[in-house]
C-alpha cells in the first residue's frame, strides 16, 4: 500500500518480485543465499552424502554456471528441444521393464544395471528451491537427473571413489563451483592407495573426458536407450574408461 505521501511504489515493485516461479521455489535474498551456500558447504565437507546439501550448494552458487549451461543448451539443436520439451526422468516417466529387456551394452540396460547394482533411484534427486528463474531451475533439475547417467557413461560407482571422478569430469563440463568443490574435497577421505590411482590415471581420464567432451546436457537421453554405450561415449567425446 501507498503511504501518506503518496510513494510506495519501489516497495511494491520489490514485493512483486518476490513470488514462487515455480512449484516449491523458495525466494531469497542475496545474503541469504550466501548464508545458505556457506551451511550447506560445511555440511556437504562433513558429509558428502547429504544429497539435500549438495542440492542446496549447487542451487545457490550456480548463478554464473547456470546461465552459461542454459546457452550451450540453447545454441544446440537436441539442446533446444529439451528446454522445449521438459523431459523428466523419473520411475514413473521410465518403462522399467523395456529398458531391462534391452540388450547388453545398451545405454537404457545399463543404466538400469546401475541403479540395481549401486542400490539408488532417480526419484531420489531433489526439486530446485532457491534458484531464482524458472528455466533456470530446470537446468540444474536436468543436471541431477542425468548425473546417474554420467555415472553410466563414464563406468563409475557411487563409492567415494567414483563420485570424485564424476565430479572431476561434471566440474569440467559444467562450471558449477558445487561440482569443483566435491572435486577439490572429496579425496581427502581415500586412502593413500585410492589417491594415487587417482591422481595418476582416473583424474587425468577425467579432466581428459570432460574438456574433450561435448556438452552432456545435450543429450536427449530417453530417446538414446537403444544406443550402445560405447557408441554414444564415441559420439560425445568421452575417452573409454581406464
């Protein structure tokens, strides 16, 4: 409302730009999303399986990573059409029994190979909160849906091990300072043999990989189930796996 001398007019601009932009999204103000990248990277540090930490890190620190992936995705054809299209991958969007019933070696097999054998699920990926754009939002949403994936592509576990080197490559690839951070931190709870195999032969694969690599969220990977890993790792620019 107006006040008596008759302005009010910045408040109410300021109020209007402080609605949801989409289901679940949480409006905050610079500091507080600073407050919260400093608590969610502490807690991450201390306990890199707090999957809602890593989310809240990533969220509000992708402000420069995120547009730049948005662009990338925007100047590329199949890029283009998954902005358009939405594409969600969840079980209930997944045709689990056709994606098991393809052969061997296949992108959809062994992705469904590796949520069975590491025990996960893509239902487990948090909704975005506390990025403030709407397309925005989706990206960092399509970036956690397909992590799993690049976990598939690049032959990697969920241990410790593996997501170190899925970050190393998703740090290269996308920008994203949660990404570096994981990268950065994570080996400091290896063991002296796990670092050495890292730092020789998976990281340097990896870097590798990542800047050789096209964009991965390019991909439209549901309509990629039949394609033989090893054919698409081919066609993005992913080195075979050490």
């Amino acid at each position: 409302p107006r006040g008596r001398d008759g302005r009010g007019g910045e408040e109410e601009e300021e109020m209007e730009g402080w609605h949801q932009l989409y289901p679940g999204h949480i409006p905050t103000s610079p500091l507080q999303k600073a407050l919260l990248a400093a608590g969610s990277a502490v807690m991450a540090l201390y306990d890199p399986y707090r999957h809602d930490m890593v989310a809240v890190l990533g969220e509000t620190t992708g402000c420069l990573a995120l547009p730049n992936l948005r662009d990338k995705m925007k100047n590329h054809p199949e890029g283009y059409r998954i902005l358009q299209e939405r594409p969600c991958i969840r079980l209930s969007t997944l045709d689990m029994g056709r994606l098991q019933g393809l052969p061997d070696g296949s992108l959809g097999r062994e992705y469904v190979r590796f949520l069975e054998d590491n025990k996960v699920s893509p239902d487990t990926r948090m909704p975005p909160k506390f990025v403030d754009d709407e397309e925005l939002a989706y990206v960092i949403q399509r970036y956690r849906e397909v992590h799993d994936l690049m976990h598939t592509l690049l032959g990697m576990p969920t241990n410790m091990l593996g997501e170190v080197v899925v970050k190393w490559f998703e740090a290269i690839q996308t920008g994203l300072p949660m990404c570096v951070l994981g990268a950065a931190f994570g080996p400091v709870r290896l063991s002296s043999r796990k670092l050495q195999v890292l730092a020789t032969e998976l990281v340097p694969w990896a870097i590798r990989s990542g800047l050789n690599a096209s964009c991965v969220l390019n991909v439209f990977y549901e309509q990629r189930w039949e394609q033989p890993v090893e054919s698409l790792r081919e066609e993005l620019g992913i080195f075979p796996p050490p």
